[in-house]
C-alpha cells in the first residue's frame, strides 16, 4: 500500500494527476485513510500506473509542450516569435476595440430612442389625463375658458368651475 505521494513519485506525475483519477467509486474500493493519509492498495496502484500511462499526455507528451522554434542561443528567434504574439494581439484587440465601439454606438441610439418615446408618452399620457378630466366634467372645456395656464385651470377644477 502506497500514499498518493509516493505513486506520484514513482510515476513522475503531480499528486493532482494522482488526485484527479479518484473517483468516489476507486477510493470506497482502493483507499484506505491511515494517520490522515490516503493509501491506495496495490490494485488500486496499478490502475492509476494503466490510467496514467494510457492517457494522451503521456502517449503524446510532444503534442502538449508549447510549439516554439528552438531558441536556445538564438535570442533573436525568440525576439522573432514574442513579436508575432504581440503583433497577434495587438490585431485581436483592434477588432474588440472596434466591436465594442460599435455596441457603445448601438447603445447611445438605443438610449436616445428611449428618451424620445419617454418624452411622446409623457405628452400623450398628460393629453390623456386631460381629456379624462374634460369628459368627466372635473375641468372646463377649452373651448369655453378663457385660455389660461394649466394652474388656473385646476384650481378651477377645485372650485367647481
């Protein structure tokens, strides 16, 4: 029986590698908790060896590195390739910049209609309430009055004018 410490070791991997291939099932069937440690049986051991040797960054390690030009005393190709990122950067920011500028825009529109129909509807909903009040016989007509401010009509209104 072996630590998750001393597997890792063995393996040459992380304890996080070790870690992440213990599934609730593995550890009620290979575990064991002993002085605060986790050990793994000797068959729970092989699992992790077969699961760690089968799995594609072991089978494939040279698909997982960073794909660089060899550099190693040659400063000039890695200044070569660090320019190339920041140039790649530098166009992707370019077109974020530039969609966020179009939403900003799409939005001040968005915002401007809004305060156009606010207003539309302040007006219609004021129109509304006067006519309401005309119907009803609470205001005077303004075909009657005489014309006057809106303050005059409603302390008419208040009157019984």
């Amino acid at each position: 029986m072996k630590t998750i410490k001393q597997i890792a070791d063995d393996l040459g991997v992380s304890k996080t590698a070790i870690r992440k291939r213990l599934t609730p099932e593995f550890k009620e069937k290979y575990t064991e908790t002993a002085n605060g440690m986790i050990v793994v049986s000797q068959e729970g051991e092989t699992l992790i060896t077969q699961s760690i040797q089968k799995s594609p960054e072991t089978l494939f390690p040279e698909t997982f590195r960073k794909q660089f030009p060899e550099t190693t005393g040659n400063v000039s190709g890695a200044f070569a390739v660090l320019q190339e990122q920041i140039r790649v950067k530098d166009e992707l920011i370019s077109g974020l910049t530039a969609e966020l500028n179009t939403e900003r825009n799409h939005s001040r529109g968005q915002a401007d209609k809004i305060t156009e129909l606010a207003e539309k509807l302040a007006t219609l909903t004021s129109n509304a309430q006067l006519l309401h009040g005309e119907s009803r016989g609470m205001l005077p007509s303004t075909a009657d009055a005489p014309k006057s401010g809106r303050w005059d009509r409603l302390k008419a209104a208040w009157k019984g004018e």
